[in-house]
C-alpha cells in the first residue's frame, strides 16, 4: 500500500531525506523514482546530512555510483537512469558487497531487479511526482523487509508524520542541502 504527502511549493526535497534517515536502520535499500530535476539528488543530500557526511553530494547520473562515508556507516548513492534494463552488473555487485554497513539510495531505482529486495532490510520506495508547477506528491510504499519501528508502528506512517508534523531538521521552505 502506498502512502502520500504533498510537499508544498518551495519545500526541500532534502527536509524528507533528512527525516527518513532517522529512521531506517543500516541496511536499508531506498529506491527513488520520479523525473529529471524533481528533487531525487537533493533528498539524498538531506538523507546524508542527517548521517552526518561532510563532503558534496552529487548527482550520479554520469558515473552511476557515489559513495560516501558518516560517523556511523556508509552511504551508497547509485544512479540507474543511463543503465539499460539488467544492466549494471558492476552497480549491482558494489551495492550487495557493501549493503550491511550502508545505506543504500538508487535513483530511477525501478530497474533494480526485485529479486534483490530481500537481502535488504528494509525496501522503501519513494516516488516524486509534480502535482503543478512548484509542489510535488511524495508517494512512499515499503516494498521488503520489516516495516514496524519502536511499537509496532509502520515506517512509512511514521516517517509521514514526522515529515508533515515538522519534527525533522528545521530545513524545508526556500533552504538549500548543498554539502
């Protein structure tokens, strides 16, 4: 089940990074979807803040792999889009030798096998879409592994409220997540 939230206009797509990674554990596999230009490298910008890396994060798209180091573990910031479907042998390879001491975010993500999903824990797919010209829907569905954090409480529902109740990092409306 997919769950959905709009970001209004001016709202950094790194402010839901930065909330999501609060919540996932090392391990977790997030896949991103959605067009050119709609905020995909600046949620993993967000995402890395919040993990505590210090130098840039870039777009992927020409190189199809970034990798970078925080206090606590990796980040593993691969880019399919230029890949053809199946490709990417040497992508694959780089991110199941690394997936248990990173967290692993995939732009255009869809064309990871599923096969894959289960050596992660957990699989969040996250798709940005333009709802009009400047806000974007968030839609986030949680495709493997566990999906409860503290209570029993669903992750997806829980990073949802925390992104909508503003309890994130402060950073949202009209603030860049440059590094």
């Amino acid at each position: 089940m997919a769950e959905s939230v709009l970001l209004p206009a001016g709202f950094s797509t790194g402010e839901a990074g930065f909330v999501l990674a609060s919540l996932l554990p090392l391990g977790s596999l997030v896949i991103l979807e959605g067009p050119t230009g709609i905020g995909k490298t600046e949620f993993v910008r967000g995402f890395a803040r919040k993990l505590g890396v210090r130098e840039p994060v870039t777009s992927p798209t020409f190189v199809t792999l970034q990798e970078y180091e925080g206090p606590d573990g990796g980040l593993f910031h691969g880019d399919l889009d230029r890949l053809p479907e199946g490709g990417g042998d040497d992508l694959v390879e780089a991110l199941l030798g690394s997936r248990e001491r990173n967290w692993s975010l995939i732009e255009w993500g869809g064309k990871l096998s599923p096969s894959l999903w289960p050596l992660f824990h957990p699989v969040i797919g996250i798709r940005f879409s333009w709802e009009d010209e400047e806000a974007r829907l968030l839609t986030v569905r949680w495709l493997a592994g566990e999906n409860r954090v503290g209570e029993g409480e669903s992750l997806v529902s829980l990073f949802l409220e925390r992104l909508v109740g503003g309890t994130g990092s402060g950073v949202g409306r009209g603030e860049s997540w440059n590094l």
